[in-house]
C-alpha cells in the first residue's frame, strides 16, 4: 500500500514538470511563427508597395541629334569616340529652334566630346557627368525652352 501511494504520487509531479517544460516552448513557437509569417508576407507586401515606381513623367519630344566621331584630348594615345546622341525636349517650339541652331548645337557637342579624355569618360559617373554638360551647354544655347534628358544611343571610345 505504501508502494501505490508513492506511484500515484509520482506520476502527477512528472506531468507537472513536463507541463511546465512544454508551455513556454510551444508559446516560443506560435510568437516565433507569428513573427515570421509578419516579416515574410505582411511586410513583404509593405515593401512591393513601397519599391512600385511612380508613373513615369510625360515623355517630351525626341530629336536625334546624330553620331558625332571625335578625337579625345588623350595626350599620350590615339583614342576616338564615336557617340550618338537623342535629344529629349520641352515642346514644339524647341524643337524648331533646334533645327533653326543645329550647327551651333552640333559645334557644342563636338568641343565638349573633344575636350574630354578616355578616363573622363569612361566610367558610368563620367558618362552622366558628359550628359548633365551637354544639357547646360545645349540649354544655353536655346531660348525659347530647353532640353530635358540627353540619351546617349550608341558610345564607342577606342585607342589605337
């Protein structure tokens, strides 16, 4: 009799003992989960909203202003530039000023393309450092608006 009593008495501390092992692991779990369920699908979706672009702005009118082939101011090695440039612009009426000063404007273009060396240019940096001057030089020249992007459509840099 004294067997059974010690038996029953075992038993209910052992399960109050797995019990008290069982909750906070299985508590651990459902916040663990319910955290990654938040950083993988509720704040995924937060992010896509955020990472979507915003219309694009209203396109102006494109000139291809042509291919210019230059001589780049490398002292020490034959190096040629071949570049094609598109003009994006304001509206119409700049783009009848553009016509009216295309060898102004073409003239620019050339000094600047020849003003520059092969290190100057040959970095993505350099190439939008070229295009930020040829719109101020370009904007200077024009007087009834201006010119809002420069594309670059084709950029060749070769040393001989």
């Amino acid at each position: 009799m004294a067997e059974e009593q010690v038996k029953e008495e075992g038993k209910p501390g052992g399960k109050k003992k797995l019990i008290f092992i069982l909750v906070p692991v299985i508590l651990l779990l459902l916040i663990g989960g319910g955290a990654g369920a938040y950083f993988f699908i509720i704040h995924k979706k937060k992010e896509t909203k955020k990472a979507m672009p915003v219309a694009p702005q209203k396109l102006g009118i494109m000139y291809n202003l042509g291919s210019f082939l230059v001589n780049l101011a490398d002292k020490n090695a034959n190096t040629y530039a071949k570049v094609s440039i598109t003009l994006e612009l304001s509206n119409q009426k700049v783009q009848e000023e553009v016509v009216k000063r295309l060898p102004i404007i073409k003239d620019a273009v050339i000094n600047l393309l020849s003003s520059k060396t092969y290190n100057e240019i040959r970095t993505p940096e350099g190439k939008e450092e070229l295009r930020l001057e040829l719109i101020k030089r370009i904007n200077a020249i024009l007087v009834t608006g201006g010119v809002q992007n420069i594309y670059f459509t084709q950029f060749i840099v070769q040393t001989m």
